[in-house]
C-alpha cells in the first residue's frame, strides 16, 4: 500500500463527515426511523449506498456533467423544494395534530410499507441538489488533488458515510425511553417541519436569484 493512501483515506473520512454531519432533510428522517425502529437497516442501507455511489461518480469525472449542463441542478432544485414542502407540512400536521397527545401509540403511527419509506429515503437524497454539489463536485474535486491516491480518499469518505447513517440510525434507540413521552414526537416532528420546510424555502430562493 503506497504511503499517502492512508493520510489521504483520513482526509476523505474527515471531509466526509464534515459534509454529512449536520442538521438536514436525509439526517432528520434517519433519525426518526431510528427512533421508531422501522426499517432502520433499510434506510442506512439506501443513505450508505447512495453516498458511495455519488462519491464515485465524483472521483470519476460524474461532476462534469453538471458543470456542463447547468440546468440540470436547476431541476433537481425545484423538485426538490417541492418535495421537502410537502414532507414538511406532513410533519407539521403530525406535530400540530391533538389525537397524537392521547396515548403513546398514538405518538408512533402505523408503520409505513417498506416501499413508501424506501421511495421516501430515496428522493430525501437524490433529490437534494446540495448532495450534487457537495458530494459530487466539492468530494471529487478535493480528491482530485490526491492524484493516484484519490480512490483512497474516496473509500475515507465513503467509510464515514456508513458509520454516521449507522451510528444516527441504529444509536436512535439509546433516546427511546425519551420518546416514549407522546409529547416529544411532537416535538421532533415540528423540529422536522422547521427544517424541511426551510429548506424548501432556501432552495426555491437560492434557485430564484
């Protein structure tokens, strides 16, 4: 193994968390389908997976396909602000909604089909135009400067990918016995709301100017 894998793998692993460690539309329904426990391996799966596909097609040149064709962010933007305003306003009818304080169970709804929480981890991700622009652009140009060392970079990156969507989804249920007060979802859900909601705003905004 040549010396400046290893160094360059650690620069990936840390600019990979930098980039996925924070409060935003795909951590939020993690962590909620962490804390129901519904198909929690499903969506660390699809998240994981995800990341490293998009890693990929950074290192491999898949960002230039964006850079020539301009528009094509411009239509993931749009679609995506619609799709976080509506997953908000979901959110925030949960939060807003009475019958959820009544008992605990009212708190957790029906489970969803594995088919609609996986169609909704799916868009939650490929949807958002930042994970284009982040992942893809911004990874893959800064793997770029490792030259025979960025797939090392990238397998860092894509190393801190699986280890916060599992740490975020499985770890969810260290908070059960907090969640286990119906007032807390509400709480969690308007949270959500607040996020989805402006984020849809931003992306409508940033795509408007």
């Amino acid at each position: 193994m040549p010396a400046t894998w290893i160094p360059a793998a650690l620069a990936g692993l840390g600019l990979g968390l930098s980039l996925i460690v924070a409060i935003g539309a795909q951590n939020a329904f993690v962590l909620r389908q962490g804390l129901r426990r519904e198909h929690v391996l499903l969506v660390v799966a699809i998240c994981a997976l995800s990341d490293l596909v998009l890693i990929a097609l950074g290192i491999g040149g898949g960002g230039l396909l964006f850079t020539a064709v301009p528009w094509l962010v411009e239509v993931v933007r749009w679609v995506g602000a619609a799709f976080l305003l509506l997953y908000g306003l979901f959110a925030a009818r949960r939060a807003l909604r009475p019958s959820r304080l009544e008992t605990a169970d009212a708190a957790a709804p029906k489970a969803a089909s594995t088919l609609a929480v996986a169609a909704t981890c799916l868009a939650l991700t490929w949807l958002n135009p930042h994970v284009y622009l982040d992942t893809v652009l911004l990874l893959g140009t800064v793997a770029s400067t490792h030259g025979e060392a960025r797939w090392a970079f990238g397998a860092g990156a894509g190393l801190g990918s699986i280890l916060w969507f599992s740490a975020l989804g499985f770890g969810a249920r260290l908070l059960a016995p907090l969640f286990a007060r119906p007032i807390a979802w509400r709480v969690l859900d308007a949270i959500i709301a607040v996020v989805m909601i402006g984020l849809a705003v931003g992306l409508a905004v940033s795509a408007l100017s």
